[in-house]
C-alpha cells in the first residue's frame, strides 16, 4: 500500500532512539544526561514563565490568562525543535520523554485511593468499549471510502481509538503492516494529538466543563498518552489526573485489541506464519503486549489506599499525607519533563508530510470519536456526577 | 521485536525508579518535594 512518500521513522516513544537517530545506537546513562538536562531547562521554563506571569498580574493588578505550565514547556519545545534544531548530542536523552511519562504515572498512583480508581476505571471502561466499537466502524467505513489499504486502515483505526503510537507498533506485528504504513498512521496520529493539545482545552473551557468531566474525555480522546496527559494538565491539575486515569484504562486494553486483530487476520489467511504462531499461547501474548508500568501505578496506589485505612496496623504499610504529597510532587516533576518532550520531539515538517487521504481520515475519525466521547462523558457526568 | 524488548526495559525502569523513590520517601530519607 503506496500513499506517500517514505517517512523518517517517527516513533519516538520508544527510548533510547531519537527523531532522525538510529534505533540500534547504543545509549550510555553519561549519554542519557544532556538530555535529560534539555527537558529539564525546557520544563523548568515553562514553569518559571507561568510564574512569571501570575506574579507580574498580580502585583500590577492586571488580569493576564492563566497559561499553565504545560503549554509553554509544550511551546518552547517545539520552537526549539523546528528552528535551531535538536544537536545530536542531546538526541537520546530527549527520546526518554517516554520513560518519565510512565514513572510520573506509576507515581500518580500516590493521588489516587483504589476506590476512586474502581469508579472512574469502571466508568471510564464501560465509555472505552462504546467509543472504541464506534471508532473502529467509522474508522474502517472511513478507510474505504478514502480508499486506503486495508492495513494501513487498521493502524489508523486503533491508533485513534486505543492508544496512538504504542497501539500502532503493536498491531503492526500482528497484521503484518509494512513500515510505510506504519510510519503514516504514526504521523497522523502525532499531527491530531498535537492539534488537540490546543482544541481540546478551549472546547473544554467553552463548555465549562468539570475538571472531572474534562479529565475523563482528554483521556478517553486524545491517542497518545503523553498527549492525553498534557491535554488534560493544561485544563487543570485535577484534571490532568483523571485524564492519566482514563488513558491508562485505554492503555491496558491494548492487548486484547490486538490479540483480536491478530485472530481476524490469521482467520483472513492474511497474516504471516510468524504472527499466526504468537497466537498458539494467548495468555502470553496478551501478557506480552500489556503495559506493565500500570501494575506500578496500581501498587502505589494500594499503599495510598493503606495509608488511609482506619485500621493502624494497615495504615503503618501505607503512606502518610506528608509522604503522599511528596510522591505526587515527584509524579509532576516527571510530567514536567514529559511535556518538555513533547515538544521537542515535535517535528512540525515530518508531522505533515504523511499525505492528505491518511491525514483527513485521521482528522475525521478523530473528530467524530471526540464528539462521541464527548456526549458521553457528558452523559455520565449528568447521571453519575463525576 | 526489538521495539517490543525495549518498550518493556521502559516499563520496567519506570517502575524500578518510581518503587525506588517510593521506598526513599517511605523510609524517610525524601521528606519534601516542592513543586
């Protein structure tokens, strides 16, 4: 399946290798730090401005926006990145937004007690399936109409309805995917996810919506875990919370989802004998394809949950508040670093270089998929008051 | 595959690093963080 022109490989979210680097390059932890140190600059002054700002208001009396953070760690990156460039040398440590995504999340865990992760995670489920089985249809009707390949289709189908870029690698493998098409669903996604960045907030504000509200549909609509993170970080703290919490139930149903594109396509005769073989033992591959940093988040969480119990020998295994405040400090401060990523590895020429038909399905299905989980999310929040 | 190999190295350092500061802070030798 031709479409485009071939692309530079985009999949950033898996360290050690950078945009443009090469995969197979070995990274040394010495080789990690100025990298590292980038993100950390980037962020920090994405915080420092916003500080800035809300003091220089307030000392003039002057009512300036409220710009989080995130937007402007988010912004700097990304100017960074399209105009002076990234030097190789900070290349590898950069591509370890990913990591410092998956740690700011397990630490999360510290804000949540297990019962609040049981209702939204229920919730947040039961909208999953609806949104998934509607972005699916319209994704692979969508596909046709546009006469895309059947493959490519695919990616594009659970890139915008699972989790973007881990979900596209993933199935990949499963359906024997080339890497063009690959490479285009990736971009797509990468170019939706950073356009809703700024979308989704406005809408959200527009429409006064709930931190909890707003949180459970950034993370149930926008692709890219990083993405649903800031997206849902620049309404508000709150909000960026339950919108880690929402992706990440998306995220654990990344297995499945395969495991059932894999057993369709091997039924179709469509796969290679390689991927029809990893289906002899499902448990493993489900296994295999889980993101196991959830496990992380959850165990935190249970020792959040202990330390509030009633009972004191229980609590004594748990966190106190004080210890819980600093882990959740510790989760921000790795987020901060994300965000920073996000925006370096913005490569604004690669993002739209894919073509317009995968690029105006993209954009289609992922609007129509957020208007979806939008009336959703508002649904749930009329009846059960999120 | 190698994709796959090194998305679980970033799982698994992720909560290597994050059970690590969780036992720092628990024992406390991490009192405060600001942010």
């Amino acid at each position: 399946m031709s479409t485009a022109a071939p692309l530079p490989d985009l999949r950033t979210e898996y360290p050690p290798h950078a945009p443009g680097a090469d995969p197979k390059e070995p990274s040394t932890l010495l080789g990690l730090l100025p990298g590292i140190a980038l993100l950390a600059v980037v962020g920090y002054a994405g915080k420092f401005v916003e500080h800035f700002i809300n003091t220089y208001g307030k000392a003039h009396h002057l009512v300036l926006p409220n710009i989080e953070y995130v937007l402007w760690a988010i912004l700097f990156g990304v100017l960074i990145a399209n105009t002076i460039g990234l030097p190789r040398i900070f290349r590898a440590g950069v591509a370890t937004y990913e990591f410092w995504l998956k740690a700011g999340i397990i630490l999360l865990g510290a804000r949540f007690i297990l019962g609040d992760i049981l209702k939204l995670g229920g919730i947040s489920l039961i909208l999953v399936f609806i949104a998934f089985a509607f972005s699916l249809t319209f994704m692979t009707w969508l596909g046709r109409i546009f006469h895309l390949g059947p493959q490519l289709t695919t990616l594009l189908a659970v890139g915008s309805s699972v989790c973007g870029v881990s979900a596209i690698i993933a199935t990949q493998g499963a359906i024997d995917a080339d890497e063009e098409d690959s490479s285009t669903a990736i971009a797509a996604i990468l170019a939706l996810g950073a356009i809703s960045l700024f979308t989704f907030p406005l809408i959200g504000h527009l429409l006064h919506m709930s931190d909890h509200a707003y949180g459970l549909w950034a993370g149930l609509a926008v692709d890219n875990t990083a993405e649903a993170t800031a997206a849902g970080a620049l309404y508000s703290d709150a909000a960026g919370k339950f919108a880690v919490l929402a992706k990440t139930c998306r995220n654990a149903l990344i297995g499945f989802v395969v495991l059932g594109y894999a057993i369709q396509w091997a039924r179709k005769g469509l796969a290679s004998r390689t991927a029809t073989s990893q289906l002899d033992n499902k448990a493993t591959f489900l296994w295999k394809k889980f993101p196991k940093f959830v496990l992380g988040f959850l165990f935190i969480s249970l020792l959040a949950t202990l330390g509030s119990s009633p009972n004191p020998t229980l609590a004594a295994l748990g966190f106190n508040k004080a210890q819980l405040l600093t882990l959740g400090n510790l989760s921000r401060w790795a987020f901060l670093l994300t965000f920073a990523g996000v925006g370096l590895r913005t490569n604004l020429k690669d993002l739209f270089k894919q073509g317009a038909r995968p690029f105006i399905v993209g954009a289609v299905g992922e609007v129509a998929i957020a208007a979806i989980t939008l009336l959703l999310v508002l649904g749930a929040d009329h009846f059960y008051h999120l | 595959m190698s994709i796959q190999r090194s998305r679980l190295s970033t799982d698994t350092w992720a909560i290597v690093l994050s059970l690590a500061l969780a036992l720092i802070v628990r024992i406390g030798l991490l009192k405060t963080v600001a942010w």
